[in-house]
C-alpha cells in the first residue's frame, strides 16, 4: 500500500470512544472522564501530566508526589457507534459517563472528579 492509501485508511478508521480513568493505585483516587478517541485522550492525559499541565491540579500534584509508576490509564468502557453518517454520541457517552461515575463515586477524597452541583 502506498503513503496515501494507508493514511486514508487510518483517517477513515473510527477510534474508540467511551469512558477511561486515570487511577492513582497508591491511594486508590480516580478521574473518569469520555472521550471520541479513548487512544489519544489516555495519550493526551498522560502527556498533560509528564509535562506539569494538567488541568486537574489534585492529580497533578499527586503525580508529581507519587511519581508515573502509582498511575494506570484505562478504558472503563466502550461505546459502539451505530451505522449512521451523522451519529452524534455526545449524550450516549455522558450517559455512560454518569453510569461510572455512580458506581465508583470520584469525588473528595475518593477521587479527582468535580462533585456535580445539586440543583436546587
């Protein structure tokens, strides 16, 4: 296969989506979040935290106490896309992030994740 072909291949391979976490095996914390693109999202959130630019202060400094080997980066889920051209699964993954975020609960000193505001 020529350059072209191959990097046509690639653009038109659908990436998997769904939710990942970052989890801390020192003390047992998590962030959880979804990506289009769970590959480049554990990429991305490795690199952010190799450089100091984390955006998750808490995370960041825990990284930088704990040292790379405490983290793991893992896709929790997938979502599968269906077969249509103009799929958006922007709802479908918050859907799936909330299911995970119930079930390990992120929050204070169990995690990194934001608690959500309660509405009132």
């Amino acid at each position: 296969m020529d350059r072209k072909t191959l990097i046509r291949d690639y653009k038109e391979t659908r990436r998997p989506m769904g939710v990942f976490r970052v989890r801390n095996t020192v003390n047992g914390k998590s962030l959880i979040g979804t990506s289009k693109d769970l590959p480049g999202m554990l990429n991305r959130q490795r690199f952010q935290l190799e450089l100091g630019s984390h955006p998750n202060r808490a995370l960041q400094n825990d990284w930088k106490e704990f040292g790379p080997e405490a983290f793991v980066f893992e896709t929790l889920d997938t979502l599968k896309a269906p077969d249509q051209p103009h799929y958006d699964p922007t709802d479908d993954l918050r859907a799936l992030e909330q299911l995970w975020l119930d079930k390990i609960t992120p929050y204070d000193d169990q995690g990194y994740n934001t608690r959500p505001k309660q509405a009132g």
